[in-house]
C-alpha cells in the first residue's frame, strides 16, 4: 500500500436493473457494484462518494464520485482496468487525482439533468426503460413557457415528494428548456415511434423528485389539463397544496456535475 490518493472518478451508467445508487441491504446498486470492483482493484475497502444518489431506474451521463485509496494502480490505468471488470451497463468514463478535500457531493456548484420522452402511439419495446412514453405530443409551445418560469430563483417545496428529508427548497435554475426531435436523440426501429421530447435543466441544486414533479406538471399543462399560468402559481405553493406525481424514472438521466461556476 502507498500514500493514500483522492480520486475523482466520472462514470455512466443505465439504471434499469439496479435499486437506485445508493448501497443497501439486499438488492444490487450502482454503488455497491461500483465498490466492490474498486475494492478489488485496489486491494482494501473502498467507499465511493457521490455527487448525488439517483434513484431506482434513473441513468446517467456523467454521474461523478470520489473515494479514496492506498492501492497503488496508477490513475491513468484505472479506467480501462474497472471497465474489464465493470457489468456492460455501467462504464467508467475519466479518473484523474484530486485534491485531498475534493469530495464529489459537497464539492460540486451545479448539476445538469435531462428528461427524455417519446413521443409513440403504441409501446415501444425498445424505448421502454429509456423514456416516458407518451400516446400524442403535448402542446410544446405551453411546456416552453413553463420550463421559462422556473429560470432564475425560486422556493420548489411544492415540487418536493414526501418521504424526503426537509431540506431548504430555495434553488437557482440557470437552463430550463425543452426540445423536439422527429429523429430524437435516440434512433428506434419500432414504427409507431414519432419522435422525441427531450427537457433540459441546469441548477445549483434539486431537492428530492424536483425535475421529474416539474415534468410531469409541464407534460400535464401540454395536455392542456392547466395553463402556464396555473403552473407558474404552483412555483409560490408548498408540498401538496397542488396536484403534483413524479414522472417515470426511466426518462430521468444525471447529464453533467459542475466543479465551478456555471458558464452555460
């Protein structure tokens, strides 16, 4: 065993199978995976920090996490030798040394997330896990004026599920906005598929379930079940004051972790 290093390590990951991030007792997470590999390149115990637990099902794009270790594979090495041992839906992206106080949860300033939905008149087997699936297309003119409502500094207490820990819901949102793509970001063969919604948002922070509450109002007012008005006066109300359910997790990915200001 060497000096003890902090790594930061960048990793994707497609949750379907696994029970979330989070280690626990009894089914397989991304971290327990994560760790158990670690621990085996390593050679000791190895506990990884996240900069976020992602919940059952969700993916993601670049989720980062930090541990540290004595073992003494090189950093330049780490990726390729964890992607060997890694299962195939989860990859190891960049590693790098950091900073003896860098810790990948506390350290970051800002996160992206992205939202994907298709847009298909029957059910697409192979989009099932990788988006909501929707009959019609909401009117996206409404679900842009939405997601332009929440931009700038508000309190989401009203857009936090239950079953959280009461935290301060004040958070600032840099990038709110929504796409659409006949194509889509993502190509299928299944015929009936017509295209892809993708919502983009960008903050220094989310409480629990915060952007699949705000899709999922947004979806519901470009279906025209509310108004953009109606949603913006959701964004002065508390838990429960409205009606409010989480989209599926399947169309939730964790895009992007910020270590500095955001610069857009």
């Amino acid at each position: 065993m060497g000096e003890e290093r902090n790594i930061r390590l960048t990793l994707a990951y497609e949750g379907t199978r696994y029970a979330g991030f989070q280690r626990q007792k009894g089914p397989e997470t991304v971290q327990s995976v994560l760790e158990d590999r670690l621990a085996s390149l390593c050679g000791e115990k190895v506990t990884v920090i996240p900069s976020g637990r992602t919940d059952a099902g969700v993916h993601a794009l670049g989720q980062v996490v930090s541990f540290k270790t004595k073992g003494s594979i090189p950093v330049e090495n780490m990726v390729r030798a964890l992607n060997g041992t890694l299962p195939k839906d989860i990859r190891a992206l960049d590693a790098k040394a950091a900073e003896k106080d860098f810790n990948a949860r506390s350290s970051a300033r800002w996160k992206r997330y992205e939202y994907l939905c298709e847009i298909t008149k029957g059910e697409d087997p192979f989009m099932k896990d990788l988006a909501w699936q929707l009959p019609k297309l909401p009117d996206l003119e409404v679900m842009r004026s939405c997601a332009q409502k929440i931009l700038g500094r508000h309190d989401f207490a009203g857009f936090q599920s239950t079953g959280s820990v009461d935290v301060d819901a004040v958070r600032t949102i840099y990038v709110s906005e929504w796409e659409y793509g006949e194509c889509g970001p993502i190509l299928t063969p299944f015929k009936a598929a017509e295209g892809f919604l993708r919502y983009k948002v960008a903050g220094d922070g989310f409480v629990y379930h915060m952007v699949r509450n705000l899709v999922w109002s947004m979806v519901r007012a470009g279906l025209g079940f509310k108004s953009a008005d109606d949603f913006a006066a959701e964004l002065t109300g508390k838990r429960g004051d409205f009606e409010n359910s989480p989209a599926p997790a399947q169309g939730l990915y964790l895009a992007q972790v910020g270590y500095s200001d955001f610069a857009g």
